[in-house]
C-alpha cells in the first residue's frame, strides 16, 4: 500500500496520551507516565508525553519520537502498519 503524506499527517495528529489511561501525572505542559514498553518496566514514571509537539521521549532509553514511532516501537509494527493503525484508529 502507497502511504501519501495526508495520511502521514494524520497519522502524526493522534494524540500519543490517548494510547494511556490511569495513572499518570501532568505536571505543566507534559505529561508523565510509566513507560509501556515491555523492555522496560520502570517503577516510577520515566515516559514523558509532550502534547504541544505530540511527541514522547523515555528518560529509561526507550527512546523517543511521534505518534508514528510510538505505535511502530508499541506494537512491533512497520512504519506503514502503524500509519495505517493510527489513521483507523
């Protein structure tokens, strides 16, 4: 399948805090939870979320990156399979 750039962008605009529920602590203009990734299993929040650029970053070395990144990393998925999870969802 031929990913355009409309739906990259549309993939990019999910909002990554979505993808978490419970606990998590928003502390000005980010948001930190637990990080999700099964490499990782941190027991204090290591996993900021940056709403105004709908980025992420994981201070455990997860890494980082946009909602794109996240649901490949998340899911174990390609970049297209995770446009096209993001752009369904």
């Amino acid at each position: 399948m031929k990913i355009t750039d409309e739906q990259i962008k549309r993939a990019k605009e999910v909002p990554i805090e979505t993808f978490f529920s419970g606990n998590w602590k928003q502390t000005g203009r980010i948001i930190r939870v637990r990080c999700p990734f099964p490499n990782h299993r941190d027991s204090t929040p290591s996993f900021t979320i940056y709403p105004e650029t709908n980025s992420w970053y994981c201070f455990g070395g997860c890494g980082g990156g946009d909602s794109i990144k996240f649901i490949e990393k998340y899911c174990n998925v390609s970049f297209i399979e995770a446009i096209e999870y993001l752009i369904n969802k």
